[in-house]
C-alpha cells in the first residue's frame, strides 16, 4: 500500500488535539481549549483559514509574522515545487551553494549602507545567536545590553536578554555580563557604554512584546552612542522586517545604520525555517577569521535549498506586489478605523504602530460596576481582558488575534501584508462589537470572564 499523505490527515483529523494532549505539550492544547482556538482548521489561504465545517476565520496573526504574504502564496508555493522538481543538489556541505549566494545578494541590495556579509541559519534565535557571537568576536568584549520588554528569543543564548521574567525563570542561571536599560533613557544606556566593554546594543526598533514604539529621538542617539564607545547596535528584524511597518527594515523609520541584522520569519514564505544575520565584512570576518576557522560557526540546515528558493521568491513577491507600500497604507488605514473606537470606548487607552503591527492597549473602567469585574478580573490574572477581547473576537467573530505578553492588557495584530480594505473593515466592525458588548455587563465578553479566572486560578 502507498502512503499518502492526504489519507493519512483524513483519517486522523479528529485526534489532532488528543495526540497534542498525549504526546505534545497538554498546557499549551488545555489553554487553546480553554480560550476557544482549538478548532481543526483544514486549509489556509491568503489571509484566511477554513475549518472543516467551512467556517472561515480571519487571521490577524499570520503565524506571528510568517506570512507577510499570506498563506500559500502561488509565487512561494511553485519555488517549493520546484526546488523539489529539479532535483536541486541539496545540503553538499563541502561546496558553496548557488541559492545561499543568490538570497545573500538579495538580502544585500536591501539592507543599510555597508552591510554585506549574510550568515544563513534556521530560526529568529539563531540569528540573534549569530548577532551577539559576530559582536564578541568583533570587538573582543564580552558584555551585551538590551532593552526592558525585549523579546528576542527562548533559547539559553537569548534568554539572557529576554524581558520577560516569565520566560527566564526556571532555567536560570543564565549567562552573566547582559544588562537591561529602559527604553528612551539614553543616560542609562551612557552610563553602561562609558565601561568600554559592551560588545553589542540590541533592540527590537519596535518591541513584539507590547508593540513599544521608541520615541523619535532615542534610537537614532542610542546608535550614535554606540559608535561612540565602539559598541556594535543589533538590530533584530526578526518580527518588524520584511515589510512589515512599512519600510523593508523597521529601522528605516529612523534611518539607522545597524551594525548587524537578524530577519527570519517571514523571510520563509511560510513553507521553510530560515534565518539570516546580516553584517558588515569586517564584522562578520572576525569570527571566521582564517582558513582553519572558515566553518567555527555553521548549522547544518543553514542554507538548504527549499529554504533560499522560498526566501529568494518571498523577495521577489514583495517587490512585485509592492507590498511593502501596501503594509504602510492598510496599516494606516486600520489604526485610523481602531483610533476611532478609542474615542468611543474608554477602555481602550491606546492604538499604536507602524505599518501592520499594531498594538491596542486596554485600561481599567470608570464605571463603578464594570471596574469591579475588571478588577475581579486582574486580581486572578493580569491582563485577562485582553485575552476576554480575543477569545470574543475569536469566538463570535472568527478573527484570530493574540495577547501582546504577559501581565499586558494589550493585543496585537500582525496580518499578512495582503490585507486590504474588506478585512480593515471587517477587522474594526468586530472590535466595535466586542468594545460596545464589554460595556455591558451582561454581555458575551464578561459572560466568559468566570471560566477563564477559574483557569487562571488553576481550577
Ligand atoms: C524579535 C524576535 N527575535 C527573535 C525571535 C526568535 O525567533 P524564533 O522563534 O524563530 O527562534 C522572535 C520570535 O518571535 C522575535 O520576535
């Protein structure tokens, strides 16, 4: 008998969350449970997923920024038939492949002045694992700083300068010399760049966690800085590259020059891991610095094939449907509609971003009946309205969105770049509803607020 793949789906659908349960991780399938998104979805397309009902949902999400271009774009998914199709020689290792040297140019043209060397790897902490030892190798200092609410990873490389204490705790020690500043507080960063032995700065230009904006002036100044006491400035693109704000780069909006790079995600197309940091030659000669050392550091999957064939059409895509541009004027478009109900809804305190990340920060009620149920609320677990505004989104609206982070009362969206009017549309007629329906007490958001402080509360 053949296998198929096809049957074999078909066949096991219905244990999808049972097999996840059993053999996965049984939190992560008990909280999708629990809020709503355990649904078996059966097809993606564009900014669109079905389930197998038919029942179409709205993805504000795009697998947190994978798909730029939506799902199974047309461009992407025939450079994977034919990667495969032309029996590409995959993986050699003891060669220098076409693809990688063709994505690394691409990714060259695109990039800030004097950035032209690409490592290639598989994910968004590899990259930024690449950035800090390109950094240290560079500069032969051992120490990094990193912003408050940074988020650039999970491994025991990033969590080092991971923001969030709940990602850290538990698997400390962590390594030593990684300092946290305050965004905006350029006499903190000073302060730890005059010591002369901070190998690197990174940042997010915008922060995934919560959608910080930095203020005008602290990025540009922190750069300067930087280059003052011989730090090199990261900037991870991971999230807010591609495209995403509006610019290619998000540093662009403040016309930074970087030291180093890191993008991934949507540099995927969705189908295949990719990550690349991107430096200047010197830099990145420093860590390969002679013939012995031409391979200190590698990953096997680094450059495959199915890989730099998605990451050269993904480019190809975003130039081609000038989608770039696109992001910046949909993103407009929606946080003009999502300023509007913030006049309307005194519980949303603010509507931020740039181009299509933004970022919908909710705070506590005046009315003395609605603030006993939102202080009800976060006294079992901060920020659980924003997670109420997702699960009714989800639930009566078919629209998939995400809490920002922990302990944050803010959501975030991140829609393909392909989004246009109708979904704007769709997207803030919902949160009107769901906003005019958390007014009311009665109403469906508040109505699943007892279940949820249940399961915050471990019940
Ligand atoms: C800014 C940033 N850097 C790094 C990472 C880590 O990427 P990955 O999950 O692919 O390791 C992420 C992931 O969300 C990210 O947003």
């Amino acid at each position: 008998m053949t296998w198929s793949l096809g049957e074999l789906i078909e066949k096991r659908r219905p244990e999808q969350y049972g097999l996840h349960r059993r053999y996965v991780n049984p939190s992560l399938a008990r909280v999708q449970s629990i809020i709503g998104f355990d649904k078996l979805y059966r097809r993606g397309e564009g900014a669109y997923l079905w389930d197998a009902d038919g029942n179409r949902f709205l993805d504000l999400l795009s697998g947190y920024s994978v798909f730029n271009l939506g799902r199974g774009h047309p461009v992407v998914k025939q450079a994977m038939h034919d990667a495969l199709s032309l029996d590409r020689p995959n993986l050699i290792q003891m060669d220098c492949p076409l693809l990688g040297g063709l994505l690394a140019e691409e990714l060259v043209k695109r990039m800030p002045p004097g950035l032209d060397a690409v490592f290639f790897a598989n994910s968004g902490s590899e990259a930024v694992d690449t950035a800090l030892k390109f950094a240290r190798a560079a500069t032969r200092r051992p120490r990094v700083l990193y912003l408050h609410h940074a988020f650039h990873g999970v491994t025991l490389s990033t969590l080092p300068i991971n923001g969030g204490r709940q990602f850290r705790e538990g698997f400390e020690p962590l390594m030593e010399g990684f300092d946290a500043v305050p965004m905006n507080d350029l006499t903190a960063l000073e302060k730890q760049l005059r010591k002369g032995d901070i190998a690197a700065f990174i940042i997010e230009p915008i922060q995934g966690k919560g959608v910080y904006i930095p203020a005008d002036g602290f990025l540009p100044e922190a750069q300067r800085l930087c280059r003052k006491y011989g730090t090199l400035l990261i900037c991870d693109e991971v999230q807010v590259g591609m495209g995403r704000t509006g610019r290619f780069l998000c540093a662009e909006h403040w016309g930074l020059e970087p030291d180093i790079v890191t993008l991934s995600k949507a540099l995927s197309g969705g189908y295949v891991p990719v990550s690349a940091t991107v430096t200047r030659r010197k830099i990145h000669d420093a860590t390969f610095s002679s013939l012995e050392r031409c391979e200190v550091h590698s990953t096997t999957f680094g450059q495959n094939e199915l890989a730099m064939a998605a990451g050269l059409a993904t480019l190809h895509v975003l130039d081609r449907e000038r989608l770039i541009e696109r992001a910046a004027t949909t993103g407009e478009k929606l946080r003009k509609g999502l300023n509007a109900l913030q006049h309307r809804y005194e519980m949303i305190a603010d509507v931020r971003g740039k181009g299509l990340i933004i970022g919908i920060e909710f705070r506590a009620p005046r009315s003395l009946k609605l603030r006993t149920a939102w202080s009800a609320a976060e006294t079992a677990h901060k920020g659980l309205f924003s997670q109420l505004v997702v699960m009714a989104l989800m639930q009566d609206h078919h629209i998939l969105t995400q809490v920002a982070g922990f302990d944050v009362n803010i959501i975030k969206l991140l829609p393909a770049l392909i989004i246009g009017d109708e979904e704007v549309e769709m997207a803030v007629s919902a949160f009107d509803q769901v906003m005019a329906e958390a007014m009311e007490l009665r109403g469906r958001v508040w109505a699943r607020s007892a279940d949820l402080i249940k399961a915050a509360l471990g019940g």
